[in-house]
C-alpha cells in the first residue's frame, strides 16, 4: 500500500492550497494561553489545525461539527489539513467553550491580512442586519400569563398522570415520564421568576432566554440579529457582532463605532499597510432606512453617512428622487415676514410655503372670539424653521378682518437651526438627492447584501445551532472568519 500524496491529489488549482497559506499567515499562540504548561496540559490538537478543518468546512457550506466530525474521516482536504488526525464531536464542543473569545479575536486578524495585502481600503463601508434563525421552537415563546397559565395546567396534568402511572408495572417507562413533566415544570418555573425580574423583556422563550422575535419578510422568526459591516472593495467583513434586539435603528452608532475601532487598529498596529493607503482619507458609510432617525443623524452628522428615511428610501433606490426636494432649507434666508393670504370663496388661508390653513374652531380669548386655521401639513415646507418649528401651524384671525384681498404678515422666527425638528433628516434627504450620492448609495446593495447571501444561502447559514447570544456571536464570528478567508484565498466551489 502506498501512501496517498495529497499534493498530487490536489492538483495546482485546487483551492485548499491558498487557503492554507491564509491560514499559516494566522497567529494561534493566544490559544496557547488556555493550557497550564507541558507537564500539566497541552493542547491534544494544534489549534489551527482544528480552526482549519471548522473553517473550511464552513467554506463548504457544513456548519454542523457533528457533520464535520464525519467529514474528517472520509472528506480529502480535511483529512489533509488534520493530518490525518479524526476529529470527535465531544471535543470540538470542549475547544471552542475553551477557545470562544480567541477564536473571535481571528476576526481581526483576517481584516490585518486584507488591508496589508491591499484588498481592503476602508473608502466605502455598507452596515446591515440580517435575521438568523435560532436553535429554538417556536411555540416555546411566550409572555408571562402565557406561561403561569401553562404551569397551572400542567400541575393539573401531573396530578391526573401519576394516578394513570400507579396503575402500570414498567417503573423505567415511569421514571422517565416523571423526569420529562419535571424538567418542564422547572423550566416553566425559571421562565416566569425570569419575566417578573426583568420587566424590560415582553416575552422570552422557555429555553433559549437571549433569543427573541425577528421579523423577516412581514413574518416572525425566533431569531438573532446578526449585524455586519463590509468593504466595498474587497466584499470583506470588517465588523460584526449579534443583538438580540429586532430594528436595526439602535445599532446605527454602535456598528460604526465598532468598526471605526477596527479601521483605527489596523492604521495603528500594522507595520505593513500598502503606500497607496491614505490615512487621511474618512470612510464613507452606507446604511439602509432601517437605521434612520432624527437622533442617529444628528450624533452622526460628522461622519460621510448616507442613510434614507423610510419616506424617500423607494425613490430613492429606483432613481425618481428629486434633484431639489421640498425639503431643502432656506439656510441664510433674508425672508423677514411669513405671508398668510385669505380666500374668502374656500374660507381658508394659503401660506409662503404654499400649504393650505383651514378653519377648525372658534377660540374666546379673554372677551374676544377668534378663528382659528390651521394646517398640519408643515412636515416638509422648505420654509419651517422660519414659520414653525414643528409639524402644524395654527393663526388667529378675528372674523371681522376677513374679505377679499386680506393678509396677515407673521415676522419670521429665530429658532436655532438644531432645534428645527427633523432638520437632519432634511439635510439626509438633501445630500442624497444629488446624482452622485446616488451612485455611492447604489454600492450598498451588491457588498452587504452579497455578504449576507452567500452566508445564509451558499453555505446554508441561515440557522444557528447553539444556544445563548454568547455562543451565537461565536458561530457568527467563524462564519465571518471563514468568508473573509475564503476572499483572501479567493476560494470557489467550482475549482474543487
């Protein structure tokens, strides 16, 4: 028998090559650090031969480790990167319990490799979100009268069940009846302490505390919210974390803020950035309407941000928005009155900002009667801020002074550009309704959303198997770890 030459096997062009060079170009002596010393423990496999075999795997489109457990006895390149070693589910688990903070700490080496060898260049950077299945069934998720009714109805349960248990003679089947009505029972119990300490949590599920209710294409999942950001050049991740949280819009500042620690590590720690690197040069940052509000913009307004609102998302990203919105603000206006112009055939007012005031009440003012017009249509004059401050207008006029030709003049007011509400969202609809923020937005799409598919669809990541946000966010990472390997190894299926 002869041994088998796995370079011969593979050939030239067979991906696992690069991929072992990307993970050669890896530092593993942190998970060194897990083990007490020679004598008392070591390492019963070298770490980066059991992260090659879970990472590659992951590139095959297998996220199971039991499946991975299998694959290393039969599965040529896995063999190979083990060196022939077989891998045992029991210890997979204990290692990445183990590991679970060095293996995520890869993730930032992968970013390191992609910036030195000149793939990432921080110009363009898309955030999303998208939601993950967790390991957890449905119908276990619930409020907390839900689960005190549950519990009630399973006490009556047991009782009626153990007089029906007494009757028969197979003590094993009955033991284990009872242990399967108890751990229920317990789990019951602790979901209903949990709910009553945490009133902030509406509801929670009976095994799986950190999951919650994600919604995904006008339907529910019990899911995560795994949440990214890629470089448009290289399609690669460059932060990514999972929240438990179902909209996006509280974790605009965060993801940015997480990766902007990243991009200023690698500026910082790395000795071999590529010349044509500016560190001059700020990212521009790329967000869906999911992560749109008044107040992120504001706490955003010195960073390159291109975010719609929900309002103008569609037209947005089909190209009708307008070149010069309604939105657009009269800054440095020398605009001195607001002119209101009564119609006496309609009985109602027309405003500067050409919105209609209609009467709706009389109003007594100490002896005196007025009427009052008002509209509330003031969301989008160009001329609010100068009119009003908020969404409505209302004026009173005695009915006396109201015929043909009348006009009331109000002064303009001087309210503080930053008190004006939704003024950064105007400035947000302004910026991107010039041709060239259009062309920046359109690179959203094709990185992130790339990202997100070939993840969840290609390699079948659209489920997580663990259990606990802590666990989870370890699976993340290795999915992400794993993409950005397969970028700098430039890894296709079709070469295999």
């Amino acid at each position: 028998m002869y041994p088998l030459n796995f370079e011969e096997l593979f050939g030239e062009e067979h991906p696992i090559h690069n991929f072992r060079n990307v993970m050669n170009s890896l530092d593993f002596s942190e998970f060194n650090g897990n083990y007490k010393n020679e004598i008392s423990g070591r390492p019963a496999f070298e770490p980066k031969r059991v992260m090659s075999a879970i990472f590659y795997s992951i590139l095959l489109g297998n996220i199971s480790m039991r499946e991975l457990c299998r694959l290393s006895k039969v599965r040529a390149e896995l063999i190979f990167l083990l060196g022939g070693e077989e891998l045992e589910h029991s210890f997979l688990s204990r290692f990445r319990k183990l590991h679970i903070q060095e293996i995520q700490n890869l993730f930032i080496q992968t970013v390191f490799l992609g910036t030195e060898s000149g793939m990432i260049d921080f110009e363009t950077i898309s955030i999303d979100g998208t939601k993950i299945k967790a390991n957890a069934n449905r119908s276990d998720m619930g409020k907390l009268e839900d689960f005190e009714d549950r519990y009630k109805k399973l006490k009556v349960l047991s009782k009626r069940k153990l007089k029906e248990w007494t009757k028969e003679t197979d003590s094993e089947r009955i033991d284990k009846h009872k242990k399967k009505l108890d751990k229920k029972k317990i789990a019951l119990q602790e979901a209903i302490s949990f709910l009553k300490k945490n009133k902030d949590r509406n509801r929670v599920h009976l095994y799986e505390r950190d999951c919650g209710l994600q919604k995904k294409d006008g339907n529910f999942l019990i899911g995560y919210n795994a949440q990214g950001s890629v470089d448009y050049k290289s399609g690669m991740f460059l932060a990514q974390t999972v929240e438990r949280g179902p909209t996006d819009v509280i974790y605009s500042i965060p993801m940015i803020s997480l990766t902007e620690e990243n991009r200023k590590k690698v500026w910082n720690e790395s000795t071999n950035l590529p010349s044509t690197l500016n560190r001059l040069n700020q990212p521009v940052y790329l967000q869906d309407a999911g992560y749109a509000s008044e107040a992120n913009y504001k706490e955003l307004k010195d960073i390159d941000l291109y975010c719609p609102d929900v309002s103008i998302a569609r037209s947005l990203t089909n190209g009708s928005l307008s070149e010069d919105p309604p939105e657009k603000l009269l800054l440095g206006s020398k605009i001195k009155n607001i002119k209101f112009n009564y119609k006496i055939n309609s009985d109602t007012f027309l405003c500067s900002g050409k919105r209609s005031l209609r009467f709706t009440k009389i109003v007594r003012i100490n002896t005196r009667e007025y009427k009052e017009y008002r509209t509330g249509r003031c969301g989008t004059c160009r001329y609010r801020g100068l009119c009003t401050g908020s969404k409505s207008k209302s004026i009173l006029i005695r009915e006396e002074f109201l015929n043909s030709g009348y006009s009331k003049l109000y002064k303009v007011k001087e309210t503080p550009i930053e008190k004006i509400k939704g003024y950064y969202t105007w400035k947000m609809r302004e910026k991107l309704s010039t041709e060239s923020a259009k062309k920046i937005y359109s690179k959203r799409f094709p990185s992130i959303e790339g990202a997100f598919g070939v993840i969840k669809g290609v390699r079948k990541g659209y489920h997580f198997l663990l259990k606990g946000i802590h666990k989870v966010r370890l699976e993340w990472a290795e999915r992400c770890i794993a993409y950005n390997i397969g970028k700098l190894s430039r890894f296709s299926m079709n070469a295999i």
